[in-house]
C-alpha cells in the first residue's frame, strides 16, 4: 500500500472533517421535504359536504399521522427548518394546533400531544426568527400575505375546512395595532361568513376575531375603513 503524500497528510483532518459535514448536509431535508411533511399533516377536508360540525370520527386516522409528522418536525435539526421558504406552511401548521384562548376545547383534528408539539415547534421557529407578532407584520406582512394566500381556497369553503377557520383566528389574535387594521378588509368577508353560519363552530370562532378586531383597532380607524357602522 502506498503512502499518503507528506501534504494531503497534514491535512487528513481537516479533509476528513470536510466530507463528514458534506454527507451530514445531505441527509437533511430540502425545502420540499419540509414543505411535503407539513402538507401530509394539515387537517384534511371533512368527508362530506352536509353542513354539521366536525367530529373526532372524521380525524381518527389522520391524529396519529399528524402528530407523527408533528413529533418528526419538533426533532429535526434547525437548519432544515431554518429555509424561509417553509416558514408560512410550518406556522400554519402551528396556528392548527394552537389554542386560541386558554378555556378553549381541544378541537377534533387536534389533541393535547398535538398542542404541545405544535408548542414546541412554535418555540423552535421564534428561536431561530423573531416572535410570531414580529414575524407576520415585518417587511410590510410580507409572511401574513403568504400563509392567507396558503389559506385562501380552504377558507372559501370553510365549511369543509373548519382547521382553517381556527388558524386564521389565531393568526388574526397575533396581529398587532397598527397592522391589523390594515387588513381588515381581507379580513372581514370570511368573519362575518362565520358569525352567520349557524353552526356555533364557524360563528363562535367568527366572534372571537371581531372581538380582537375591536379590541385592538381605534374606532377612528375603523370608521376611516369604513367597518365602524358594520362592527357596532
């Protein structure tokens, strides 16, 4: 066997440590891996298209893949959840299985395993970005316009989505003055859908964000909006 040159020698270690990190990048996820998983974790739609409110049967087979997923996030190494091009669809996937006020009951696509996965996963993010409220309102809610674009189809027929109508909720109980008075109007059209549904699902979690709304928007905002006179 032939002997390694006197260079390449005296520079084994650092070679060595070189391709180790090499393989180590390429067994973690890419940005499509993460996006993938999440996507797998999302509720899915409700079965059928009777209006009624969802129940645990709809979800019996989805919990243990979701929180699997969930569980499977939660230990991955912050570098691969680090891209930010997966952050909307991994805080949507957060704003699913988080709360929205501490009385709340655990909804049926969610369990307490759930929450507190989806707790530490929330924790993880603002770790390695900045706090949700920061996050949706920095460069003029650059990541808010992207999880609503992610939400707009399933909140057309929330009916069939009711995860959605949770996670703007607690999305919307996230947003500070003076951003959320400034979307508002993209707001309202799916609220008001849900303080009309007859389904005390959709209409209690439609009360809680135009109660947030007026809590949080000065009334001369809203009447400058135009939205005084419809949120009297």
């Amino acid at each position: 066997m032939s002997e390694i040159p006197e260079l390449v020698a005296t520079h084994l270690p650092e070679i060595s440590a070189h391709f180790a990190a090499s393989a180590t990048d390429s067994d973690q996820p890419t940005v499509g891996d993460v996006k993938h998983l999440v996507i797998s974790a999302l509720a899915p739609a409700l079965p059928c298209s009777e209006e009624r409110p969802p129940q645990a049967d709809d979800y019996t087979d989805h919990l243990p893949a979701s929180l699997e997923i969930l569980t499977r996030l939660v230990n991955m190494h912050s570098y691969s959840i680090s891209r930010p091009a997966s952050l909307p669809s991994l805080l949507l996937l957060c704003a699913q299985h988080s709360p929205c006020t501490e009385t709340e009951v655990t909804p049926p696509w969610s369990s307490t395993e759930h929450q507190l996965q989806a707790s530490l996963l929330l924790a993880k993010l603002e770790q390695i970005y900045k706090p949700v409220a920061f996050l949706l309102v920095e460069q003029d809610r650059k990541l808010l316009a992207q999880i609503l674009t992610l939400l707009q189809p399933s909140l057309e027929k929330f009916l069939s989505y009711p995860a959605s109508v949770h996670s703007l909720a607690w999305l919307t109980s996230h947003i500070p003055h003076p951003h959320l008075g400034q979307v508002v109007a993209q707001l309202l059209p799916h609220v008001l859908n849900w303080v009309d549904c007859w389904i005390s699902h959709y209409k209690i979690a439609g009360c809680q964000v135009l109660g947030h709304i007026i809590a949080t928007c000065p009334s001369t905002e809203l009447v400058w909006y135009g939205r005084a006179d419809l949120l009297s």
